[in-house]
C-alpha cells in the first residue's frame, strides 16, 4: 500500500460486528479496505465482507498467486500478494463515503493507530502505574 502512498491498520472495527483485516488510508483521505483470504475455505465461510462496503471508498481482496480469483466478485478490487509485497491487479470501483462517514472513519484509524502505537511504548493495561 506504501507504493500507493496508503498508510494501513490492520483489525480496525468500523462498527459493532465487522472487524477489516487491513484499513488503508490514502494521502487525499481515500478509506480503502483489504479483506485477506488465505483459501477458497476461508473465503467461503466469509459472509460479512458485504457489510464493509459501505465503510470505504473502495474494497479489495487480498490473496496469493494460487488463489482461485474465479470465486471472487469481478465488481471489487484485486491484490495479489505474499510475504514481499502485493500488486493491484484490478481496481476496486470507487463509491466515495458520505462527508460525514469519512470523518467518523478518519478518526477510528488515527485512534487505532494510536492506540496500537502506545501499547508498544507503553505496554502496561490501561497505563496503569504499578508499583
């Protein structure tokens, strides 16, 4: 995504229910998400993925080489990756999130982010001071 100028979270919660593998945020305030799948099992047990269109500008599957992309929507964004890297091998279409969404979204990610930074200078529950 960093080639794309995207800057990413991963297991970012829009909203109670849905959890995104990866939540990537563009420099114009693009929201973008990336749901990975691993095998056509996992991709068939997925059945909330529809739910997240409505949480981003644009949707992508995120799978490797082998990965049988014949079971995967034509009308969403295609990745392929491995342990190096990813392509974007087709483009999800755009449906830009209403004003308000965005904000909302914007914010969650700069929390997540936070949040997740913090937890590495600060490991300790809730910040705690023990003693």
């Amino acid at each position: 995504m960093r080639a794309h100028d995207f800057v990413t979270v991963e297991e970012l919660v829009p909203t109670s229910g849905l959890r995104v593998d990866v939540m990537g945020l563009g420099p114009k305030g693009e929201v973008w998400v990336i749901e990975c799948k691993s095998s056509r099992a996992d991709y068939m047990s997925d059945h909330k993925w529809q739910g997240y269109l409505e949480w981003c500008d644009r949707f992508f599957w995120a799978v490797d080489a082998d990965f049988p992309t014949e079971l995967l929507p034509q009308e969403t964004g295609l990745i392929i990756a491995d342990g190096y890297g990813g392509e974007i091998i087709r483009m999800g279409p755009e449906s830009k999130l209403p004003a308000a969404r965005r904000k909302m979204m914007v914010q969650k990610f700069a929390r997540h982010a936070a949040l997740r930074l913090q937890s590495f200078r600060d490991p300790r529950p809730s910040g705690l001071i023990q003693g």
